[in-house]
C-alpha cells in the first residue's frame, strides 16, 4: 500500500518480503496498467510493492529489483511526476515500461520528444534477440503501444534494442542491468510480454519464485487479526458474486464463525434467483448468511451528491449517480442491520471484496495518487471513504486480481460452481441497464456516420454490411482516460448472411478486425457491436425511455439466465473471463422494447483483454442458440441481440 509505505521502519519490514524471500519495487508514475504489472510480477511468484515515484531511495535498499511504470506526462514537462535521482544510483537492476523507459533514456542524458507518429493499439516490433530481455522471444513480435512522446536518441552505454518502425522502444545497457521498453509487456495484448517479464525477474534479476497463493493466504489472514483484534467483530456484504463470497470465507476462516456477520442485501437487481444460491453455497462452509429484502429501500433511495439530494434511484438515468445510490444505500442498510442484529457500530468493521483492479478504476488514494478516474467504484464512494479514513473498512482482497481470488477460493475450499461463477458486479444488473431518458444526438453526429460509412466502403465492406451510429452511449479507456462515448451497430447486408445466423469463422474474423478499425477512425465512438436481424441504415435515433423499474430488471435476469445456461450447455464458464449481458434501450421499430447485448470477454489481467470471437473462441452453435431464445418471446419484450466485438481498450468490460 502506497499510504503504508510512509513510514520508514514500516517500509523496511516490508521490503524484506513475507518470509525474507525476493521483492521487487514498482514505482508508480500514474499508468492505468501500472498495478498489471504487479499483477503480472505476482503471477511469477514473486512478491512486489507498489510505491510512488518519488519515493525515498533509502527505502529501496531492501528490494532486489526495481520497476517504473507508464505514465501520461511528457518527462520534459512542468507537470512531470517529481523522482529522486538516487533511485538510479543503487546498482539495482531497473526496468523501465513505457514513461518507465523514457525516464531512464531522460536520466542517463538521451533525447525524448514529441514525434509526429502516435501509436495507440497493438503493433508489430522488432527486437534484438541476443538482448537478455528478448531471450527466447522471436525476432519479430506484437505489442500493446500508447504513447506520443518516443525516444530520439539514446544515452552512452545504452543501445538501441527493439523499434517499431523508425521508432526506438526498447533500450539497454545491459552492464548496468538498466533496461527500457516503449510498450506495455505486462498486458495480454502484448504477445511474448510475460516471457519479457520472466527474464527481467529470474535471467537479469536472478529472483527466486516463492511467493504463493498459500503464502498469501496466512499474510491476509495475519493481517484481518492484526486490523480486528481479538474481540471485535466483522460485518461482510456478500453481492453473491465471486469476490464478497471469497472475501466471506477468508473472514471465516481468520475469525471463525463467531465473528463474522454476513450479510446478502437484494436491492432488486441480483441475477435470477441468485439470492437463494448465494445462501445454500455459504451456508455449506460453515458460513451463517443473514439475508435481507431491500429491494423497495433502494428503489427509493436518496443520496448527497456534490451537495444535491439525488434520487429516487428508480428515476435516475446518470451512471455515475445510480452507482453513488447504491454503494451509499449500501452503507446505510448495513447500518441500520446491526442496529436490527443488536449489534453497536463502534465494535464492527466492514469488510469489503474490493480487489486492486477496482480501486485502480476508482483512482483511489489507496493505491494510487496519479491515475485518472475511469469509472466510481461502487464500494468506492465518498461515504466508503470517510470510513476508510476512519479506519473502519477492512478490504482483505485489495491487493488480488481476480484470477487470483478463484484460486484463493479454491484454497478454502468453496465449490468449483461458486469459484468459476460469472463475475458480477455489487451493484448488480443496475450497471448492465442502460437507463436514458432521451435519444443521445451531440451535434456532429452526421459527421460521424460519414465516417463510419466511408470506412466500410474503404475496407471493402460496403456490399455485405452496414454500420450505424445507435443512439446511446457506452464508457471506455481510451488512451490514460475516461471515454463516454457512440456505441456503432454493424449489420448484414446479403441474404445470404440470414441477418447474422449464417456468418462463418472466416467472416466473424473479418468482422472483428472491422470492429477493432472503426474507434481508430472515428474517435468519438468506443465500442462496436454487430446486431442480428434485418439491415439498418444509417443513424438510429428511437429509444425506449428506461429506468431501473423491476419490469426492466425482470426482462434482463431472464436474458442473462439465458446466456448462462448456454454457456453451461456448451461448457465455456471457465474458458470465458466475463459475459455481461446488457439491456439497452434500444427497440429498432418496435414500440416500448429494449435490446440484448452480449460481450463474450477474454481477458487474464481485467485491465485489457479481447472479444472472444463466435466460431474461434465461441463455437458458432452457442452464439445461435443464444440469439434464437433471446428472440424467440421467452423473453418478452426484446427487439435486437447485439453481440460486442469492442477490445479493451477502448471499451470497457462493462457498458456503463
């Protein structure tokens, strides 16, 4: 923890690692990818902390190893993150990605600035195989760039080690064990990344990999013992979902039965009778579940935001405020249970399953000062923060990543039907509603199916489709920022097609490489979908006006108890990350209905990740037996199936 790392002798008991062992310090310069990093360091077994650039040199003297993240400021700018230059002077070896690497080149006395070439997305590098850091990587690879600034030159004793284009990304003098990259190895999108990984931590570092799950483990435990002590008690919220049931049984088995409190709150916007399994799952490792219908207490709830009084949160159609009601709902309903429970506040914590990837999205102070706020977490709000602060929140999951927390949940032994559940987020299928009151229309709208039109047709697509601007919104991370931005519509032309049903592999392939052009050339949009059914053309401009009534969230469970059946029928719980299944107020000609979307997402980090795309990582009969219920009036009410083809970035894994 970034906050925790202020104390000097504190700082030195954690830098000698859980057991002595090898622990390497990632210097944060404000990279949304910078905790992949640690992630990524973590998933090789050994043991990292984040720390902020400007840390104190004197407190990397334990450390093996040091590492220096991206960032988005330009190294010769006024707002240039502060460093000491004794980081340089420890004889550590050092490893520069993105910023990290300019930095470095900056340092040692070599030249950074703005080029004309931007590279936003994955790109093909080439890179010096006798380099130890491109050992057993091929002499031609891809990976994920963003970045303005590049270097120009580099410093004496540094070489020139891998180049996209004329571009220098990677540097090297390898007698100082220096190293820099210009891309991002630590994400998916960068093909032979970890491989680097692997030979900065164990061929250039020489680190030892022992630093395990089962490690791991005792530390939280440790830690929720030192934070509660012996006599108080722990108040868990369990969402039903992957994480707060985890988070449910490391309480248990940290502080026994006796002491955890657990509580499921249904606001009205759980999965399909997810309230009774979440009950029966816990209940079979010793863990009571105390169970409350509120679902009427958040339909109607108020909150402070910014000094205004918000709400009901059945009207809303803000994003941000329907997350604000429901994480601080949350906060109150919880209190006013241990009043219920005969239990006084001051002699309770409440533990949350946030992981790391969620404060990261949130900027939290917790990890880190400099990132940039994607989205507001829903266990993340002010109020959350205020007990925080208060010391009052014990969140023993903030430092894992979900991969991690399934194999947590194995280790304490809860079902493989419960570890490999869907994620899903606490605030429920309130976020997968996309509530609008009226149609999105930003003047230029014109401008930008132009556009989109012009595309296809450069492409070679416009004989066999059509892409259309719809007219809602969908959020993303488009460069280090939040984007709130056109979600696209690509629809079949050919009769052949059949509206979708009879695309092949081949075709699905095309398609989203189509999709994956289109936010490159038309900037204000951030994710793309192909729609089944007829044609459409051009602008969309109809809407369904939606809010979070229990008729709209009705329609959704039954959707998304769809999808997962199809997807248990055709055996791809594990081998999808995440399905959200969304209804968006779209009716196509169809007055009062909304539409389905469905974004199949393989990702190992939750920070990047890709489509899986039907008839490669989706056999095709699984996509058509979900479109065919979807459409088939068991659900009443659903106009369109849209399946997302959008990567991450630049649209998130969730729509809203």
């Amino acid at each position: 923890r970034v906050d925790a790392m202020v104390d000097d002798g504190h700082a030195a008991k954690k830098a000698k690692g859980f057991d002595g062992g090898d622990k390497v310090a990632i210097l944060d310069a404000g990279a949304q990818y910078g905790k992949v990093i640690d992630r990524r360091v973590r998933e090789l077994n050994i043991e990292c902390d984040l720390l902020p650039l400007d840390v104190d040199p004197a407190l990397l003297k334990p450390y093996k190893a040091v590492i220096i993240s991206g960032g988005p400021q330009s190294v010769y700018g006024a707002d240039a993150p502060k460093y000491d230059k004794g980081i340089f002077e420890l004889g550590k070896p050092i490893f520069g990605i993105c910023y990290g690497m300019q930095l470095l080149n900056h340092h040692f006395g070599g030249k950074v600035e703005k080029k004309a070439r931007r590279e936003d997305g994955q790109f093909p590098i080439t890179v010096v195989t006798e380099c130890a850091l491109f050992a057993d990587v091929p002499a031609g690879t891809e990976v994920l760039l963003t970045h303005g600034d590049s270097v120009s030159s580099v410093p004496e004793g540094f070489s020139e080690v891998a180049h996209s284009g004329e571009l220098i990304v990677g540097i090297a003098d390898a007698s100082r064990h220096l190293y820099g990259v210009q891309f991002h190895p630590e994400v998916d999108l960068s093909t032979d990344g970890k491989q680097m990984m692997k030979n900065f931590l164990f061929g250039i570092c020489g680190l030892q990999a022992n630093f395990t799950v089962v490690n791991r483990e005792h530390m939280a435990i440790a830690e929720i013992n030192e934070i509660v002590g012996p006599v108080k008690k722990v108040l868990v919220l369990v969402s039903g979902g992957v994480d707060s049931s985890v988070c449910a049984a490391l309480l248990h088995k940290a502080l026994g039965s006796e002491r955890v409190i657990a509580l499921h709150v249904d606001h009205g916007f759980m999965r399909l009778n997810e309230s009774k399994k979440v009950v029966v799952a816990l209940e079979a490792i010793g863990v009571e579940l105390h169970k409350l219908d509120a679902t009427e207490d958040f339909a109607k709830a108020f909150t402070d935001i910014d000094g205004k009084n918000e709400g009901p949160l059945d009207e809303q159609v803000s994003p941000e405020v329907k997350r604000k009601i429901i994480g601080d709902t949350f906060m109150r309903v919880t209190q006013k249970m241990c009043t219920d429970l005969g239990i006084h506040a001051d002699d309770v914590y409440l533990a949350q399953g946030t992981l790391r990837p969620d404060l990261i999205e949130s900027a939290s102070k917790l990890v880190s000062g400099n990132a940039e706020c994607i989205k507001t977490h829903h266990n993340d709000t002010q109020l959350v923060r205020v007990l925080r602060d208060a010391g009052r929140i014990i969140e023993p999951l903030k430092d894992y990543h979900k991969d991690e927390v399934r194999m947590l949940g194995e280790q304490l032994g809860l079902s493989e039907d419960l570890v490999w559940r869907q994620p899903f987020p606490g605030p429920g299928l309130a976020i997968r509603i996309l509530c609008i009151a009226e149609p999105y229309a930003p003047p230029g709208k014109e401008a930008v199916q132009a556009e989109l039109d012009a595309l296809t047709t450069e492409l070679g697509f416009g004989e066999q489709y059509s892409c259309s601007l719809l007219p809602i919104r969908t959020v993303g991370v488009q460069g280090d920022g939040r984007s709130y931005a056109h979600l696209v519509g690509i629809t079949a032309r050919q009769e052949a097609a059949d509206g979708g049903m009879a695309l092949t592999a081949q075709q699905w392939a095309e398609l989203a490489e189509f999709a994956k052009r289109i936010p490159g050339r038309a900037h204000s949009v951030n994710r793309v979908c192909f729609i089944f059914g007829k044609t459409i053309e051009g602008i969309v401009s109809d809407v369904t006006p939606t809010t979070l009534t229990q008729p709209v969230c009705q329609k959704l469970q039954h959707a998304d108890d769809i999808v997962t059946q199809t997807m248990k029928k055709h055996k791809l719980m594990r081998k999808l990350a995440q399905v959200p299944v969304v209804l968006f107020p779209c009716p196509f000609g169809i007055p009062g209905a909304h539409s389905i979307g469905i974004r199949t997402f393989i990702t190992n980090d939750f920070m990047t990740g890709t489509p899986a795309i039907p008839g490669k990582q989706v056999p095709l009969e699984a996509v058509h037996d979900m479109v065919r219920r979807l459409q088939s009036g068991e659900v009443p009410g659903v106009s369109r199936i849209a399946f997302d083809l959008t990567p991450k970035p630049p649209g998130t894994t969730e729509w809203e």
